[in-house]
C-alpha cells in the first residue's frame, strides 16, 4: 500500500477567486490506509484531478463528502460521480452530505444519488468506519447553510478538517489533530460567517497540531501573500503553519512527532 498522502487540488475560495481561478477550487483529496476520499468538489474538481492527482484514478474513489451546498465545494459533484460509476452503470461510492445538499433543491442531481453504492446525512458526532481508518464529522459549524468538518483517524495518527465556518470556542476544543487544515478566506473580519486570520491563530495556538495548514484563500488574503502570512503565524502559535498552493502533496509521516 502507498504511503497516505493529502493532494491539494484547490485553493482558492469566494466569489472573485473562483471566477478567475487565480487558485484552483478542486477540494482535497486525502489518501488515507488504502482508501481515496475526495473533500469538496468545487469548480473544475474533475480537471484538477486529472491534472495534480497521478496516479490515483477517479473511478477508484471511495469515499466522496460535500462538507456544505455552497457552490466552491460542490459544482463537480455530478461530474466526479458520473466519472466514478461510469455514467451511472456500475453502483459506486459513497458520499457523505449534509441533508439540505442532498433533499429539496440537491446539489447532488437525483440520478447520480441512484448511482452511489451508499448515500450517508452527515450529522453531528456520525462516525464511519472503513477498516482501519475512521471518518468522523464531530460538530455543526456556523455558516448559514448546513456545515460540517471532518476528522479522519487511522491508527497512527489524525487529521481535521475545518472547513467554511463563524469561530465558535468549540473549534478549539473539537478539533485536537495531528494534523490541522484550516479554511481562512479573509485575513480581517467580514459580514461573513467564514474563519479570519485572528480566529485561525486563536484555534491553532489552542490545539497546537504537529502540522496546520491554511487554504481557501479569497482574493485579500492573496494579495497578502499567504506564504508570509503562515509564516507569521508560525512566529505567533510556535506551531509549524504551511500555506497551502494548488497540487500540493503533503505526506502526514513527514510532519509527525517521535
Ligand atoms: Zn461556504
């Protein structure tokens, strides 16, 4: 079995940022003890895999899961599916969503649901098993539409995923990883209900992970250069903080303690 590995196949977050596609909007694909899970198929997903994703192979996805509707972390969904079980032929997959992504106006269309071998409602505190590796969505976030981060654990190690959301103080106290992935769209507060650059700084030097790594970047965060911006926010958490750039692979064995 290869080594697990976390591909960056997006980002870039928010309205502008998709529109030029300064940064990719892929998600994440994780490799994790044999299996491959794609996180957030936003704009252009499928050719970002394609393109950052050699060797795996789309038809070989496991697992799929929209952490929310919103259009940056879904709008590839059908297509990935449709790829994946061969135009809706072969029963493949399974696909965990939140209820408001999948029921009235689905982001998910009803024929590609049919196709999914196993269609799961994420809910607060659902834990799925696939052998060694556990996949667990610990908390609701805070961000209009139905939302929720995800925890991947295998016998070694974690890690979280804290996707789209308000700061809460149960950020902190949730996500307790090896490995931390932060959504940080902004570096100052907004109208929005996403993460700023106060509030990542807050959560990681609270959980203190082996490894944080900040994504999603809107267009001001770009501005400022997420490189610098992780590397003071290194300086200020004593905590190893990378920014995240499109096709970037990271092994979790690398960043690990002991
Ligand atoms: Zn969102």
């Amino acid at each position: 079995m290869a080594d697990d590995e976390i591909i960056f196949l997006g980002t870039g977050g928010a309205r502008v940022v998709i529109a030029t596609q300064l940064r990719a909007t892929g998600g994440l694909l994780f490799y994790l003890s044999g299996r491959l899970i794609l996180v957030d198929p936003g704009p252009g997903s499928l050719i970002r895999f394609l393109q950052y994703a050699k060797p795996y192979r789309i038809n070989k996805l496991d697992v799929l899961i929209l952490t929310h509707r919103h259009i940056d972390h879904t709008s590839d969904v059908n297509v990935i599916i449709d790829a994946l079980t061969e135009g809706g032929k072969k029963r493949k997959g399974i696909l965990f969503a939140p209820k408001d992504a999948v029921e009235d106006d689905p982001v998910v269309l009803k024929y590609h649901q049919r196709a999914l071998k196993e269609m799961i409602k994420i809910k607060a505190g659902l834990e799925y098993r696939i052998d060694a590796l556990s996949i667990r969505f610990p908390i609701e976030h805070l961000h209009g539409v139905e939302t929720y981060g995800v925890v991947f654990a295998t016998p070694n190690y974690s890690i979280g995923y804290i996707t789209d959301t308000k700061y809460f103080p149960e950020l902190a106290s949730t996500y307790r990883n090896d490995i931390l992935i932060i959504n940080v769209l902004r570096p100052e507060p907004m109208d929005y209900p996403h993460l700023y650059l106060p509030d990542a700084e807050k959560v990681i030097k609270k959980t203190k992970p082996s490894l944080a790594v900040i994504t999603h970047f809107g267009m001001v965060m770009l501005r400022k250069n997420p490189f610098r911006i992780a590397k003071e926010l290194s300086e200020k958490t004593k905590v190893r903080v990378i920014a995240a750039k499109d096709g970037m692979r990271i092994r979790p064995s690398d960043y690990l303690d002991g």
